[in-house]
C-alpha cells in the first residue's frame, strides 16, 4: 500500500480507503476463485493494483468518460481505474462468469457505483466507450477486431479515443500490423521496480 501512496500521493481518504480494502477482499475471494495466482496475491499492489495505475499516469481521463475493460478477470485493470477516476464509468467484461462475481463482489464493498460488469464476449456488449482498456488479454489485432465500432467518434479527452492496452515485450511489430496509428510506452518512465522493466503500455488511436 505503500507503493500506491508513494506513486500516488494525489489520492484522497476516500480512495486510500478503497485500495486498502482490496487486499483483503481479493485474499478471501481467491481462496475460492482463483483469479490470482497464488504467488502473485502477496504482490497484489505491485503487480496489479500499480501496474493497472500506469494507465492513471499515461492519461487523465476527462469526468464522463466511458471505458470499457475487456478480459478483466478479477477486475485489472478496471477496479483501480475506478476507484482512480470515480467522475468516469467503466464496464469490466469477461467472458468467464466466476470472475466476474468476484468484481461485482469487490465493486460492491468498495463502494464503486461507476463499475458495471458484463458477463460474456466483448464483441456482445451494446454501446460505444471513449476507450477501450486490458491487461494481457490476446494480441493487439485480436482486440481491435472483437471490440470494432465500439470506439466514439465525438472526442472529450485530450488524447484521440482509442485502445489502451498494458502488455509486455517487443511489441512494435504486433502494433504494425493493426495498420493504425500507435505509440509504446515503457512503465519505467513512471515506476523503478524491476517487475516494470519489460512491462509498456501500448496506445493505439482508434
């Protein structure tokens, strides 16, 4: 918890509140629902919780902006997002129907009103979202083809709508072939640990 007051000193009681609830809530969700792995829960603010806030350091979603989280899992990066932009809505989808009770579950405790979930495929969700946020879910080329036309095309943020995906590696090449314009931002422009070292945020314009 540390780590996120560190990274984040902007962060108001309410939300401080909020992320410390998540630790517990997530221990005792995934001794039932494994949507962690069991290394990782003891790093749950360093490999989850801080590396889903890399895209609250990319950008400063305006208030009313619409965000939809596809291959949430247990709800990264949409959660901290939430609790991170509560003036903005977001939809957490998975198609697997037992991690998405664990985020209704941890949305419900943690008092997130601007969450909503949605079980099933992201190609199935009705409406469109200023943008279009995951975490390691498939390649880039995949998720532009399952969540097409579901970009706006009226612009309230400074940055053009588009896709904003947290990946690790070499990814120039699979952000090529999507034939759009992109840019590939490594996460130890803002975070020193090591476990960012080959972590980058890829935005794609849509």
């Amino acid at each position: 918890m540390e780590l996120i007051r560190n990274y984040f000193p902007e962060l108001n009681d309410l939300q401080i509140k909020q992320i410390e609830q998540l630790y517990p809530l997530y221990v005792e969700w995934n001794a039932q629902i494994n949507v962690i792995s069991r290394k990782d829960i003891e790093e749950l603010y360093l490999r989850h919780v801080l590396h889903s806030l890399a895209i609250a350091r990319f950008i400063k979603f305006s208030p009313g902006s619409e965000i939809l989280d596809i291959g949430t899992g247990g709800g990264f990066p949409g959660i901290p997002l939430a609790i991170y932009f509560p003036e903005c809505r977001f939809v957490l989808c998975d198609s697997i129907a037992k991690k998405i009770k664990v985020v209704d579950a941890v949305a419900e405790a943690t008092g997130l009103s601007n969450v909503t979930s949605h079980t099933g495929r992201a190609e199935n969700i009705n409406g469109r979202f200023d943008f279009i946020v995951s975490r390691a879910v498939a390649p880039l080329t995949e998720i532009i083809g399952w969540t097409k036309g579901k970009i706006k095309r009226d612009q309230q943020n400074e940055m053009r709508n588009g896709w904003i995906c947290l990946k690790g590696g070499d990814l120039v090449e699979e952000a090529t072939v999507t034939g759009k314009d992109f840019q590939i931002i490594p996460m130890q422009k803002w975070f020193k640990e090591d476990f960012f070292e080959t972590k980058r945020i890829v935005y794609v314009k849509g």
